[in-house]
C-alpha cells in the first residue's frame, strides 16, 4: 500500500479551453500535459504517483526542464519536483557542526539517523537531500557547511535528479561523474510504490533506515548492485526519485586559468594526449603561480611585457637606442619587478601570495571550446584544485556589452534590439559623400561598387527592424531576433567584409564569454556554476553532445566533421565542445568508458526559421556513423537499434531492472521517449517482491561495512 495519506497532491489543470504549457529553457520543445502535480511533502509525491497509476494516465517527472531531449514529456501528467527542494538531514557525521544548515533548509531542522552508524571518523561526508532541489542552491548550502560538490555539469539551473537522471557531466577528467557520489536512491515508483536503493555493499543498506522520519512501512529496501546501478540513470523511466544520500567533500578552492588557443594546435595536442600519463592537455601542474606551467602559459604570456636588457646611457643621451646585456644582479631585479609587474597586471598577487609554498597539484579539469563561426579560434579552460585557503580571484561579473545589456533589459522584446545592434555595427561608420554612395567604415573606403552601399544602408534600415519585428511577432525571445540578424549579416556577400568582422568580433565575445577572465580562483561552489542566469527568458540554441572512448580517435573525426559542416554552412552560429569524464558504473550513463570524451556541438535559432536543418542533419548522421553515444538530455535522433547497439548487454541489464521495479504499473512512467529509446521494461521475474525484510537481512550479512 502506497504511504500518501493526508497527501493529496497540488495540482494545476488548465481551465477548460485553454492549455498548460511547460516551456524548457530555450523554448525548443514546448509541451501540453493534462495536469501537473506540485507535491511539497513526500506523501504529496507518492499521492500524484498514486493517483497517475489508478488512473492509468501517462507520468513523468519534471525537474527544470532544461533537457534539450524530450526526456521528461508526458501526455497526461507530470510531476514537478521543484518545492521537494530541502535536506532531510544535516550534512553527516556532524563533524562540521561549528557550521550547520539554517534550520529552514532542513525539514523539522534534519534528522539525525544516520549519525548513529557512519562513522565519525571516517573521513568522509553525506548529505539527505530531496531531489528537486536546484544545484545553485544546493552549492549555497554546502558552501554554508563548509563543503562543496565534487563535481557537476556546467550550470546549476537543473534540479539534482533531473540532472543525474540524464548523466549530466562536467569536465572533471580525474573525478568520477557525480552519479558515482550517489549512495542511496528513495524512488517513489508505480502505484506509489516506495523503494530505498542502495548498492549490495553499502553504509545505507540497514534496518535503521526504517527510522527515517515518515518511513513507509511498505517501503522495500533493495541492496543490489544492478538496482542501483540502474536507477541513478534512467530518464525519468523507473519513477520520481524523491531522495538522494549524497557523498559530498570538504570544502576546497578551484584555481581556473582560460586561454586562447587554436585549433590545429589543440588538434595537435589532443592527437598525443593520454590522461594515464598527464601527457599532451592533460599535463599541467600547478606549482606556485609565477613558477611552472601557470608562469609560462599564463603569467608570462601577457603581452607588452619583457625583459633583458637596459638602454645604455642616461635617459634622452642614447638617440640610437643601443642597448647592454644587463649585470647578474640587474637581471634579477629587473625579473623580480617584470614578474611582481606581471602578477599586478594579472591582478593575481593574493593568488600567488596564497599559493606559495603550495606542493604541486595536477590538473583536474579540462574544458575546450570552439568559435563555429571562426573554426581556428579556440579557448582552453584548466581547472586545479587547492586548499580551502586561497582567497577569491576575479568571480564578479563580466563588463556588459551594450547589446547584451539589451537582451538581458529586454528578453522578449526584440525591438528594443534594433537601436543597441545599429549603433554597434555603425559605430564606426562615417558617410563621406551620400550621393556619390561612398562611405568610411572603420577608416576603410567603401562604396561605388557591387552596391555595398545600398546593401548596408538595406540592412540597417529595413533588414534589421524587419527581423526584429517578424521575431516579436512570433513571440520569439530577443535572443533569437539577435541570433537571426547576426546570420543574415554575415551570409550576404554584397554586404562590406568590415561589417563581416565586426559581427565576427561580435560572436566571439558572445561565444568567448567564458573565458574573458584569463584567471579565476574561488570556493568551488562559487566557480563551477558558470551558467549566466541574466540571460534566462532571452536564448535562442539547440545542442547535442555526443560521446566517445577517449583513448580513440573516433572523437576528434567527429570534431573534424563537425568543423567541415560548420565551413560547409558557414555561417554557424555556435560552439563545439570538448570536455573529458571518467567512466560510470549506472548501467546507461553516457559515460562507458575509462575515459570518455564529449564533443557538444550548439548553435543558435530561431523559431521562425529552421536555418541549421542541414547542418543538424549532417551533424546527426556523422555521429551515428562514429558510434557517437548521445545525451539523454540533449538533442538525439538515434534510433533504438542505435542505442542498444551502444549499451548492449548494459541495456538489457537495465531493462531488466526497470521490470522488476515497474510490476504496480509497467507503463505509467512510459513516453514517446523511452518507447522510441528502447527505455521499456523486460519481463519481470519478481526478483524485489519477497518479504521485505527478509531480503534485506540477505544482503545484510553479506554487507561488512
Ligand atoms: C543551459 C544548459 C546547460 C547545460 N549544461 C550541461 C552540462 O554542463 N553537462 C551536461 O551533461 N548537460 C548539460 N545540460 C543538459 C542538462 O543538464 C540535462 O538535460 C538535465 O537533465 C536537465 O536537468 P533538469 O533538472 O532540467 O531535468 P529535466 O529536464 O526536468 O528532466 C530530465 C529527465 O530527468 C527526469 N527527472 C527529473 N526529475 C526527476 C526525479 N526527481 N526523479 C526521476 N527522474 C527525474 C525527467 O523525467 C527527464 O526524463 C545543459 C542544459 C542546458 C539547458
């Protein structure tokens, strides 16, 4: 019997004649379930599951709906798990009790079962947290308690269990992707049935657990190593996960350093990289700041600053500008001072104060990105790991460009776009002679021939409020409108080539924005969010990431191609990605290997215009044909032939977990998805049906720890 008395869940359901639409983040995928549930406590959860099960509708849940994939679509209901959004206990054992959480982030204040058995002295640190709640605030939370996530995916927007369920990862190349940090799953599954998960071998797997403040007495305790491994990546498919126990880490600074590069010299480096040997991007160790790799790749790159010899003669006497090699002594003076100048032009002092003295650390973090619009542009993000100590380093915010300031003012008025782009692409334009249609831009002579003058005065007079409008329109977001216009510019030839480069330059420090602060350093909860939340409610994109053994070469051909498409379509508006993540044991996370390397490929669009359908096309097919595995939560065309061939025996494993975990109703949590991903259960052999207990005291015997 389900545990939801006193339960019923919130529900929103449209007025009649009218549609309830959940939007996802870039507005790609739009939908219209029945109802949608909004359970605030556990039994308002397993009421909604309940209630979807007896009457036979259509289920999933919905964390923030930022997957590109339709994942989390249902026809008829879905359940949103935003207010299950607190910790169930303290972080545990309360060693850190100097800093616990505010009692309001913590239901009744946290209860405190678990500190009886884990050890104190252990060494390491768990949190009970409802799964509905966002990253960014679970990093506040830690943060307060002295302790941080050991890794995550780029952007904290996404709700814990939405973002695991889809083997969301970072770039994080020597710390296990954070599925691995999961300890115990509470799924509420078919007919509200609740279920405790944890690996055969577990601190999790015991009676005690039975204490837990609300416990369902018809809950049933599963220790078994393809449960588990099957339900912390699973698309929404096996039930609504209400709880997590999660391993977290004390806390620690991330010291991150961006840099420009380029392509055939990533290329290069990525061709003889291999992490088992720290060799080619792998290989940077972070000594101290102005000693090392960090002096030589990012101090000592800043340009306008060198050393080495002195002018001979007093100031004003030596006309001819002849110089001596310096003395010893002067040589080290003068690279005492070019170094202290190099640092202060870096404005890293504090950090290099802080890191003095520091033993080496290697590399934990790589993350490479590339202009699709300028294929040679590249930046390279490293991240190192430090002692809690160091002091902050540059984590404000980036000086606005006035129009992203107009996107961020207007995120659904694209007419208010118009005014901020024309003075940016006519900044620098002067008319010299109108009626001989001649005009200076940027200092360059343009006119009298092939009409680029009709075309730009085209463009800003008509072209640009025209898209504008049509966008508003449509009720595109100011993103797109921007988007579009920037395309439009650059795929017209008769148009001057300099206002070809200033849209260039435009794209590059809105692709590039990342990695405008050559160096960064902070607690990690402060660092490993980069998501730009100003932007929410103005973007235009789409992105698939794909994923590949790093050891091949498969994924840099697929790099490659991409790069081929993007000239092929020029222009494309977007990046390419490639980040790096140990192996997964969840049985279909995109993670199958020692080492796996994504390429993420995004672009703009807009609603009004499929401008990419060729590119995404061609794009789609050559990852197929590189066995590409695809992210359950980005865009994916592959068929379920494809995704069994990639997970194999992997796959039916967890079919086969899905069956026994779906017997009160095989179908509820079943949509388009995972019919059309092979996300279907096999037949179910009662495996977790016996007498609860009696199966636990099983796994108990065998379970030392
Ligand atoms: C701006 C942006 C940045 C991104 N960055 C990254 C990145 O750095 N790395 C990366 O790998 N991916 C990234 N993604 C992809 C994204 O992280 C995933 O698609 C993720 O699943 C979204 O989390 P969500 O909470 O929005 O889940 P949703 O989109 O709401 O749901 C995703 C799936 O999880 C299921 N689900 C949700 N909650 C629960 C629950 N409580 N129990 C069981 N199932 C549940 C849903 O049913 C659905 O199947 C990014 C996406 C965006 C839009």
């Amino acid at each position: 019997m389900p545990c939801s008395s006193n339960g019923n869940a919130p529900l929103q359901q449209p007025q009649p004649g009218t549609g309830l639409t959940v939007l996802d983040l870039l507005e790609l995928h739009p939908f219209t379930p029945r109802r949608e549930f909004l359970p605030a406590t556990k039994a308002e959860l397993v009421n909604a599951v309940a209630r979807s099960t007896a009457e036979r509708k259509e289920s999933h849940a919905l964390g923030s709906n930022w997957s590109l994939s339709l994942a989390g679509e249902s026809a008829d209901d879905v359940i949103n798990t935003c207010r299950l959004s607190r910790h169930l206990a303290q972080p545990f054992p309360a060693v850190l009790a100097s800093s616990p959480l505010a009692h309001d982030r913590a239901r009744g204040g946290g209860h405190t079962v678990f500190d009886s058995w884990v050890p104190q002295d252990g060494g390491r640190h768990f949190i009970h947290v409802e799964a509905g709640i966002k990253f960014k605030d679970l990093l506040v939370d830690l943060k307060a308690c002295r302790l941080a996530l050991p890794t995550m995916g780029a952007g904290g927007g996404q709700s814990l269990a939405g973002a695991l369920s889809t083997g969301t990862h970072g770039a994080d190349f020597h710390v296990p992707p954070l599925v691995e940090w999961i300890r115990a799953v509470h799924l509420v599954g078919p007919g509200g049935q609740e279920w405790w998960i944890t690996p055969a071998q577990s601190l999790f797997a015991r009676d005690e657990v039975r204490r837990l403040p609300g416990w369902c007495p018809d809950a049933r305790i599963v220790a078994h190593d393809d449960a588990f491994a099957a339900v912390r990546v699973a698309a929404g498919r096996m039930g609504v996960i209400y709880a997590l126990v999660l391993e977290v880490v004390p806390a620690y600074v991330l010291v991150e350093a961006n840099l420009p590069t380029t392509w055939h010299s990533i290329h290069n480096q990525l061709a003889h990289s291999r992490v088992k040997t720290w060799g080619g991007v792998f290989n940077a160790d972070l000594e101290v700041v102005n000693e090392g790799w960090f002096s030589q790749n990012v101090v000592d790159t800043m340009p306008g600053i060198t050393g080495g010899s002195v002018p001979v003669g007093a100031k004003g006497k030596n006309p001819a500008g002849i110089k001596r090699p310096l003395s010893d002594a002067q040589s080290r003076e003068l690279t005492v001072q070019v170094d202290a100048l190099k640092l202060a032009m870096l404005d890293i002092r504090d950090l290099a104060e802080d890191l003095s003295g520091l033993a080496p650390v290697q590399l934990r973090h790589v993350n490479i990105a590339m202009n699709l619009s300028r294929t040679e542009q590249c930046w390279i993000t490293r991240r190192w790991a430090v002692p809690a100590t160091v002091r902050d380093s540059h984590l404000g915010p980036v000086k606005r460009e006035p129009i992203e300031q107009a996107l961020i003012d207007h995120p659904r008025q694209p007419l208010e776009l118009i005014g901020p782009i024309i003075q940016e692409f006519t900044k620098d334009l002067d008319f010299l002679d109108l009626a001989g249609a001649t005009l200076l831009y940027g200092g360059e002579e343009i006119g009298g021939h092939g009409g680029q003058v009709t075309e730009l005065l085209h463009l800003l007079q008509v072209q640009i409020p025209q898209v504008a409008y049509e966008c508003a329109t449509a009720g595109a977001t100011s993103g797109e409108a921007l988007f579009l216009i920037l395309y439009r510019i650059l795929s017209n030839p008769s148009l001057p080539t300099r206002i070809h480069d200033a849209v260039l330059d435009a794209i590059t420090s809105i692709v590039g924005a990342d990695f405008k602060k050559r160096v960064r350093a902070g607690h990690a909860s402060d660092v490993l969010d980069t998501h730009n939340y100003d932007f929410d409610g103005a973007q235009s994109g789409n992105s698939a990431e794909f994923h590949f053994d790093a050891s091949a070469s498969d994924y840099l051909t697929f790099a490659d191609r991409v790069v081929s498409l993007a000239g092929e379509h020029y222009p494309v508006l977007g990046y390419l990605g490639i980040r790096f993540t140990p192996g997964s044991s969840a049985l279909i996370a995109m993670q199958q290997f020692d080492l796996t390397a994504s390429v993420e490929v995004a672009t703009g669009r807009v609603r009004t215009e499929d401008v990419y359908h060729d590119f995404w096309t061609s794009l789609h097919n050559a990852a197929e044909q590189l066995n590409g595995i695809p992210h359950w939560g980005e865009e994916s065309r592959q068929s379920k032939a494809a995704l069994a061939g990639h997970y194999g025996q992997r796959l039916t494993r967890w079919q086969a977990m899905l069956a026994e975990l779906s017997t009160d109703g095989p179908r509820v949590f079943s949509n388009d998805f995972s019919r059309s991903s092979g996300l279907e259960p096999s037949t179910p052999t009662g495996l977790f049906l016996g007498e609860p207990l009696s199966m636990y005291r099983d796994t108990l015997e065998a379970c030392s720890d």
